[in-house]
C-alpha cells in the first residue's frame, strides 16, 4: 500500500498543469469500465456528464474521470481525457463508433496570480490529454494537477489521496483536490481538523492542540463578507476494490462526503462546489448492509486524510500575495 488511489488494482492517475498558468488537470483512468455514482453537496457545483451517474439512468460504467481547475472553462478537460482514451479504443462500442465516458468536474483558481491570458482558447483539454498520457500507477501530491492553483482560507491547497483496507482485504482510497472556502487546520494553529484519522504521522502528526479555543470554532472564509460562490470547491474521488451496485456506489459518495466534514471548516456551503465521485472495481464481494456500512466509514477516513495531505503535501505560488504553504508556516 502506497497511501494512494492507486493502491485499488487497475487505478491509474496522472497530472498535467503549467506553472505559469497557475492551474492544471488531474486524470483518473480505469483499466477496465468500472461502476460509479456521484453525491454532490456544495452549493455552487460544476460538473461534466454528472447526471449519467444517477442510478436511475442508463449508463452503468465509466473509462475515467477528470478534475480541472479554470473553473467552467475546465471542463473540457474531459474531452482531453476521452480523446486519448478513444486512441487507446477504450470506450463503450456502438456500431463502428467507440466512445469513452469520462465524467468530470472543476474547482475555481482563475484569481490566483497566474497568467490566465490563454487567448481563443482555453488550454485545458491539451492538459486533460497530457495529463491521461502521464497516467501511472504512482503520481505526486501537492500543488500539482488539479491541486496546482488550489487555496484554502488561510493555506494553499493542493492535491492528496490516502488508503485503508478492511479487515477482510476490501480497500478502498481516495484522492481529493482542496479548493475549500474554508480551514483545513483550526484557526491559525498547525493541527489540522483531520487529525482524529491521521496514520502514520501523513500530515505531519501534530495531533490535536491542547486546547480548542473559540476562535478555532470562528467563521473563517475566503473573501469574508465579500466571499463570491463560484471561487470555491473541493473535488474528491473514492475507488474500491468491492463489487457494488450503482446505487450502492452513490451511497459509498453520500457517507464518504462525511470526510468533507471531518476534515473542512466550514463545508458544503453556498460557496462551494463540493462533489465526490465513487467507483467500484468489482473484484471482492461485500455484505450489502454491514460491509458498505464499514466500506463507507472508511472511505469518509480516507477523504478526510487525502484533504489534510493535500494541504500538508502543497507548496506556495511564486506570485505576489500569494497564501503560504503548510510547511511554510509550521516547519518541521
């Protein structure tokens, strides 16, 4: 186990962004068409083929996924993903035609310093294509991907992901992109809300401060009064190694969306667009009531580690103004 998403077999991730740029795209790829759902519960989401992911509607799997930042010009990231998948002739065959389903989904960093002067045309389907060209097995943390231009209220954002097993050998990982409009430490402490599932000392084990004062419990906020509902979002995907249902991979979203509250202070607002996508592999088989139980505790442990990496894991913007890194503020 690598505390990745890719610790689940067939789970492929790769990165594309552009410093300069400030922004990037994170490309999810499945060996083999996989069962997935999605939960959606900021207020201000955007998303790419999210409605193919009901269980009422017909589309039973998917070949990938992607996360962009530019916000809703990041969506067509997910035609750079599906144009490579396509040459690959991964996708669902209809007659002589092949069509990969990539859903997707965007967070907001068009503000963050970068030079989003791109001209006619965005650059984010070539990122989304670049970045299922670089899809592997292992890929980095931080302020890379979809994490690249990502900020918190107080903290840079980035990109994390982190993994568990049941004890019958059922996995599940997750791998979130953090673009909060709130905390992901209290107040202006180094100790991360997170701090209750941390493993292995993965975001640096400060543990929980010796006392919880009020103004960790204050309304911290990107933009304050000012705070604008289309700059925010945190995007997680869950994978399992579990054969699930449709239905019950939107579950495995709607419990593991409790990571967003473990790890996020304040989360789900108006001003947020957070969204988790949940897929399944199909490879061992649970209990469909006591096993997705446990499936989705863990999966809202492993969401609320991979928000606290991200944030552990980034490194700061090299522009005027720009939010500090974690570790900028509380070296080791």
């Amino acid at each position: 186990m690598k505390n990745l998403l890719t610790d689940i077999a067939g789970v492929r991730v790769g990165h594309a962004d552009d410093p300069a740029l400030a922004s990037g795209v994170t490309a999810i790829l499945f060996d083999r068409p996989v069962v997935a759902s999605v939960d959606i519960r900021g207020g201000g989401p955007g998303t790419r083929d999210a409605s193919l992911l009901d269980p009422v509607n017909t589309v039973d799997a998917i070949h990938g996924l992607a996360l962009s930042g530019g916000s809703a010009f990041g969506l067509e990231a997910g035609g750079g993903v599906q144009a490579w998948l396509a040459e690959q002739g991964r996708g669902f065959q209809i007659g002589s035609a092949v069509i990969p389903i990539v859903p997707g989904a965007i967070l907001f960093d068009l503000i963050n310093g970068g030079d989003k002067n791109w001209g006619r045309f965005p650059p984010y389907r070539d990122l989304g294509y670049a970045a299922a060209v670089n899809a592997s097995d292992s890929f980095a943390l931080g302020s890379v991907g979809a994490g690249m231009g990502a900020t918190t209220v107080n903290l840079k954002g980035g990109l994390g992901s982190a993994s568990a097993v049941t004890p019958a050998g059922v996995r599940v990982a997750a791998l979130a992109a953090v673009n909060a409009v709130g905390s992901i430490t209290m107040g202006d402490s180094a100790h991360f809300w997170a701090a209750a599932f941390e493993q292995n000392g993965e975001f640096g084990g400060r543990g929980f401060p010796g006392t919880i004062t009020p103004d960790m419990h204050a309304l911290r906020i990107k933009g304050g009064p000012a705070a604008n509902a289309i700059e925010n979002t945190t995007l997680a995907v869950v994978v399992t190694d579990a054969i699930l249902t449709k239905a019950q991979a939107q579950r495995l979203a709607m419990m593991a969306q409790t990571g967003f509250a473990h790890a996020i202070y304040p989360v789900h607002a108006p001003l947020d667009g957070d969204i988790v996508f949940a897929a399944a592999t199909g490879e061992k088989e649970i209990d469909p009531v006591v096993g997705l139980t446990e499936l989705g505790m863990l999966a809202g442990n492993v969401i609320a580690r991979a928000i606290a990496r991200g944030v552990y894991e980034a490194t700061a913007l090299p522009f005027d103004g720009a939010l500090p890194a974690w570790r900028d503020r509380f070296p080791n």
